[in-house]
C-alpha cells in the first residue's frame, strides 16, 4: 500500500517552536500523500512531538503511547496498519530508551531530523525500528526550504515564523541546551523567502520564533549581520501584508538598543514582550546560570517601559528551586509586585534528569514548593485581571482566529496577546475588525464590534 490517501495525526506538546515544527512536519508529509486527520482514530500515522520543558512531560509521552499500542493492535486484527513516532525534545533525551519501554513505537527522532520525515518513513517500511537522535551538520532549514513543498498550507491569518533555534545559555534547571543543541540563526535571506510564502497565502500577523529568539544574528549572502531589531524593522518596511509582528521567547541579556527603538518606531510590532526572569533572587539567579541579576532586569524594564509605555509584559517564574529560602521567595514577590504583569508562566522546580540542578542536595520540600506556587499565582492572577479590566472601555483592532463556545461567537486577540470574545458573523473570521471592550474577566475580555 502506497502512502497516497493516507492520513497523519500531529499531537504538539509544549512550546510555540514545537507547534512550528508540527506544522513543518504536515507540510512534509503532504507532499508525500499523506492528509491530516484531526483524530488519531483514523490516523495511519501518529506523531507525538514531545516537549522536556514542563513537569512530567515523559510519563504523559508514555502514557499516550499506551493507548496508542492498543488501538495499534486493535488496528492489526482488522487489517490496518498504524504507525507510531516520537519526535521532539523528549525523543531527542531518550532515544533508544523509548522503544525499549514501548515497543510498539517504529520510529523516534529529535528536532533537528525532521525535514528527514519521508525518509524516516521509508526506512520504517525495512526496519523495524528507526531511530534518529543525531544533530546533523546540514542545515534543517534549508532542507526543508530544497524540498518546496507543493503548496504552504494557510492556516488562517497568523503565522510561525523560526528565526533562530537552541540555546547557548546553560540554565541549570533547563534541557533545551542538550535536546535542541547550541545556538544557530538562519541566513537572512531563507527567513525573507519564508515570509514572503507566508504573505502570499495571506497572513498578517508574523510571531518571531525562537529559544532565545532575541539573540539572533544571522548573516546574509554578503556576510552582513542582522539582529531581531533588524528583522523586524526590514519585514515593516519591506512587508505591508504584515499588519502584526511579534516575537518569543526572549532572554534578558539579550535586548538590545535596535529592539528597544523597533518596540519604539514600528506600529506593526505589538505591544507584548514574553521576558522571563524565573526568580527574584541574586542567590537564585546565580544558581540557576541566568547571568543578570535582579537590578539589571529592573533596569531593563524601565528601558522597555520607556521605549513603549503601552507595552504588557508576560514571564515565566518557578519556585522552589534547589536553596531557595523563604527570603528568596519574598524576592521574587517583590519583582513582581514591581514590574507587575499582564500574563505570566508560573511552576514549581521539578528535576530534569541530566541538569546540574537535578544533583543538589538542597531540594525544597514539596509542601513548601506547592505553598509558595499558590501565593505566586494568586498575585499574578491578581494582576492580570487588573490589567484585563484596564482595557474596559478601549477601542482595539481583534484579528479574529476562531471559533467561541458559543453560536455565533469568535475569538481573537488583541494587541496585547488577549483573547477576545465578540459577536459575529462565521465570515468575519480572519478580519481584523475594530471592538470596543465591555467586559472582562481573570483570562480574557470581551466586547463588541464597532
């Protein structure tokens, strides 16, 4: 049985990269002849892009799998063949081990492999188990851009676009530098070819993805080096399609002067900044490698706040990492009531195995872990609900995206990365409509259109 009509289940865990990559994984396979399937129910293959980033990512990868042997084997007696993959972070950490605990997996491979898919699959009708874990010296990228897929599939008006990829940082408590390898920014002129697709399947807002999307600094075909504030004022200029631009994830020490001005100078470029900071703690910061400390963040905010007044600021927070004391967690609160912001990531420390944070003998008891969360979340929800209910009142452009829970209801977002719920016509889904907001709530707002 060939490839042709066969239908391919993408399940992304995790971050915005991840979802990306799921979507370059469906353009691979489209044009190898495979449909998508919105259920694993009808799939003939399923892939599980994992993610090592959150709390107990690889018994939730597990437990998944579980079900999926069985539905393999129910498969079996009926005739029907399904296919199994484990792609992403967790598969690039595990590897051989996967198969081991569940052998009804055939193929495994990381972040880096999968522009090699179709060939993955190939392989996969030979051997019985692929696995694929290597960081290749090609350029993933550029693969994927050789193989021009026959057609960019639009999904609605909003758009990924990766710019850079891994880490160079060295977080004690973070994987990303061991499941996505060192640091690499794209040449300019393949990020200008992707955008340019983009714009012509009509999209008009562009997120800027990478792990540390801020320390771009790719080069182009002349050897000149461009920053993310470079970028960003070129696709403004050069890309009228674009009437939004955002970008995630940053790291601190990474904003520069040129993305302060873009913040400052260009419309288009939303007033959202995603700039964790994890702790308040200098003790904490320096345990953790973050090399910034608490007054350099607090220096930086008032740069942002002074470059776009109107800007929401979001990060992420853990608590109770290996030695924090009850002084360090006050620290932390401290940074919070000052910055105050209008979204925020908050967990408790959790080992990841192969981390230098993951040894310390210092462990916070779970009790005292969960205790500080609460307080942590309960300010942060705090102020995000204030900052929701500053916006009633306002008039916003909404690109709207999709569908409410309600009939007659759709969702967008709002300049500062709100969802927004309004009243409107099925056929207005993709428009940037003008809203005044009404109402709102601890996770979004709502009001009607104008």
């Amino acid at each position: 049985m060939t490839d042709q009509n066969r239908k391919a289940f993408i399940k992304s865990y995790g971050c915005q990269m991840n979802v990306y990559d799921a979507e370059r994984m469906g353009e691979a396979l489209n044009a190898e002849g495979y449909d998508l399937s919105d259920s694993p129910e009808d799939a003939d293959l399923v892939i599980l892009n994992t993610c090592h980033i959150r709390e107990k990512a690889s018994e939730k990868v597990y437990s998944e799998l579980g079900r999926l042997k069985k539905q393999k084997e129910a498969g079996k007696e009926k005739g029907k063949e399904l296919k199994i993959a484990v792609a992403g972070c967790v598969a690039q950490a595990e590897g051989k081990e996967i198969i081991a605990r569940q052998p009804a997996v055939d193929m495994v491979f990381g972040p880096q492999s999968y522009h090699k898919l179709p060939e993955l699959l190939k392989q996969s009708n030979n051997t019985k188990h692929v696995v694929d874990t290597e960081f290749p010296v090609e350029d993933k990228f550029a693969a994927l851009t050789k193989r021009a897929p026959k057609a960019i599939k639009q999904r609605g008006k909003t758009a990924f676009l990766t710019v850079q990829e891994g880490c160079d940082k060295f977080c004690t408590f973070c994987v990303v530098p061991y499941t996505r390898g060192a640091e690499f920014s794209r040449p300019f002129e393949q990020i200008m070819s992707e955008a340019e697709a983009l714009a012509n399947a009509e999209v008009i807002e562009v997120t800027l993805l990478g792990q540390n999307v801020n320390a771009y600094h790719g080069l182009d075909k002349n050897g000149k080096e461009w920053g993310l504030g470079d970028l960003l004022f070129h696709l403004a200029e050069t890309r009228p399609e674009f009437k939004r631009l955002r970008y995630t994830t940053s790291h601190p020490r990474d904003m520069d002067q040129r993305l302060l001005d873009a913040h400052r100078d260009i419309p288009e470029v939303m007033p959202y900044l995603h700039l964790p900071i994890q702790s308040g703690s200098n003790t904490i910061l320096k345990a953790m490698n973050r090399q910034h400390e608490r007054d350099d963040y607090l220096r930086l905010m008032d740069k942002i706040r002074d470059a776009q007044p109107d800007i929401a600021l979001s990060g992420d927070f853990i608590v109770g990492f290996p030695g924090e004391t009850d002084q360090d967690f006050e620290d932390t609160m401290d940074i919070i009531r000052r910055v105050t912001y209008a979204q925020a990531y908050s967990f408790k420390y959790s080992p990841r195995p192969g981390t230098p944070a993951a040894d310390k003998a210092t462990q916070v008891p779970e009790d005292v872990k969960s205790q500080r969360l609460t307080e942590l979340q309960a300010l942060l929800n705090e102020q995000q609900i204030q900052f929701n209910r500053s916006k009633i009142g306002q008039e916003m452009d909404v690109l709207l995206e999709r569908f409410g829970k309600k009939e007659g209801q759709l969702v967008g977002r709002s300049p500062w990365l709100q969802a927004v719920y309004v009243d409107a016509a099925p056929e207005q889904m993709g428009q940037m409509v003008r809203v005044k907001i009404t109402t709102a709530g601890a996770n979004s707002i709502s009001g009607d259109i104008i």
